[in-house]
C-alpha cells in the first residue's frame, strides 16, 4: 500500500529549520494523519503522496508550502484597557475580533503600562521546514475518519 487520498499514514520525523535547530520531533509516538485532508502542511503532505511503508525521505518545505510567510501586518498593539482587568501573561492566546465578524487568534509577545503586543503569525511562519521522514505505517481510512476529516484512535480523537 501506499499513502494516497484517504489513507491513514503514521509517521516518525525530526524537523529542522535551515540552521539546523531542532524544532520538533515526533519522539516515541509517530505521527498518525489523515492524508489528502489537510492535516498537516500542504508540502509535507504532497512529498509524501506515494511513499510506502519503511520508506525515508529528507524534505525541504518553503514557508508558502508551510505555515506562510511573516506577515508584519499580524504583529499589531492591543490597547491594555480592551482586555479588562487582568492583564494576560506574555504567551497567553486570545481570541480577538475586530466587530465585524472578523477575528483571529493572536498570542501576547510583549506587555507595557498601555498596550499589549500580539502577534498573529503562526511561530512557524517565515520558515522554512526541513523534515526527515520515516514511514511506520499505512492503512486505509474507516468511513468515520473520513466523514469528520481525521484520525481516529482507541476511545480518542487524534
């Protein structure tokens, strides 16, 4: 078998950002996705379509194929008195509108006595992504994962 549209696909992986800092690793528990449904980056997901179990691969994901690039504009002050009486610590995500239906999740980076400064960009935006892949295992979809768009495990959601 290998990964295609609606197959369950378990992974191990070590991703890097190109100075080759550790950003993330799948550790003792694998990866286990959905593919063709939006789960993971789009670019990770298209370098994998056609892989097969024990298969390795080194992948180099640019940010418009990752998380996006950095978008200044996202990164804006939020006046102190729109959050009420108890400031939110730096690294606190808040769910912000802007009244006319349009919000965004927005993280606090920075606190002084009028504003707090958010930042909207995804942590991974700008970056680019270097995966080492390895895959554990395939299998086709049960109709339940494929009605709610993903994986799902012994008694949870994953």
């Amino acid at each position: 078998m290998t990964i295609s549209k609606d197959t369950v696909v378990s992974l191990s992986y070590v991703l890097k950002d190109d100075e080759g800092v550790l950003i993330d690793r799948s550790g003792d528990e694998p990866l286990i996705y959905l593919h063709g449904h939006r789960n993971i980056v789009p670019g990770l997901e298209a370098a994998l379509e056609g892989m097969e179990i024990g298969q390795k691969k080194s992948v180099r994901i640019t940010p418009d194929q990752g998380y996006g690039e950095y978008d200044p504009k996202l990164k804006f002050p939020l006046p102190v008195d729109k959050v009420g009486d108890q400031i939110p610590p730096v690294g606190t995500l808040l769910e912000l509108s802007n009244g006319k239906g349009q919000g965004c999740v927005a993280r606090v980076v920075e606190i002084d006595s009028e504003n707090l400064t958010m930042e909207a960009n995804h942590p991974l935006a700008g970056v680019t992504l270097n995966f080492e892949v390895e895959i554990d295992g395939i299998r086709a979809a049960e109709p339940e994962e494929l009605s709610h768009g993903h994986v799902h495990g012994p008694g949870c959601h994953h």
